[in-house]
C-alpha cells in the first residue's frame, strides 16, 4: 500500500500524495532534471523534479494507469485557492513553445503534477514564497 509522504510547509506538517512513473519517464525525468541542475539559469526547479522522482514509486510502462499523470499527459487541474479549473499538457522543457498549454517538468506546476493520479491535491511554496495548490480533475 502507497502512504503519503509528510513534509513541511512554513514549519506545518504537509502530507505528499503518493506519486508513480514509468520506467522510461523516470530515465528521461532524472536526465532532464540533472542536466538542469548543472545550470541553474535553465531550472532552479530541478532539485525540486528530483524529490519527486525519488520518492515516486516506479513501474513498467504498461503498468502505469492512465488516470496518473506522466510526460505528455492531457491534464485537467483546479486551482485551490482560486477554484479556477485549467488545462495543461505535461512536457519536457524541449517541447513548451510546440504544443499549447504546454507545462515543463522543469517548472514548480510540472513537478509537483507529474506523478499524480485522479483526485490527488499538492501543496507547494512558489518561488516567492507563496503558497499554490492544485488537485488533478482528469487526466488523459
């Protein structure tokens, strides 16, 4: 059974939903995110992919639920603390100016998304300290 994680937000407690990938993602997601790091003008959000993959529980690709986001998933996503509903599309950082809603993994929005299924909300702190919130409606 899959356990949410618990980190800290602002010194409180945050449970982390559970997050799965593919094999193939996980491979692509660790090259992309580490080769970032190695230029921090290209993604202060690397390290942030990183612990994501890492804490993500991996199985083959025709394992991988199609309610679950991953690389090239269609996704529909609420804004929590707005209750405004938007659609992404989740993508390498090599492929935003190609398809329209295009998110990076590479971003605060991509990380936190890619790995979640159906239902499942996050919380983060946005790079000026803010607080964002998602929940994942659809995913396709």
């Amino acid at each position: 059974m899959i356990t949410s994680q618990v980190t800290f937000y602002h010194d409180l407690p945050v449970r982390l939903p559970p997050v799965m990938i593919s094999e193939t993602d996980r491979e692509r997601l660790i090259s992309v995110a580490t080769a970032a790091l190695t230029d921090r003008r290209v993604s202060p959000d690397a390290s942030n992919l990183l612990r994501e993959i890492y804490r993500a529980t991996i199985v083959p690709d025709d394992q991988l639920p199609s309610n679950v986001v991953a690389v090239h998933s269609n996704v529909d996503v609420r804004d929590n603390l707005t209750g405004t509903n938007s659609q992404i599309v989740l993508v390498f950082p090599d492929a935003t100016s190609v398809k329209p809603n295009a998110v990076s993994v590479l971003t605060p929005l991509g990380a936190a998304l890619v790995g979640l299924s159906e239902g499942a909300s996050i919380d983060w702190c946005t790079a000026s300290g803010d607080r964002s919130s998602k929940t994942v409606l659809r995913c396709r």
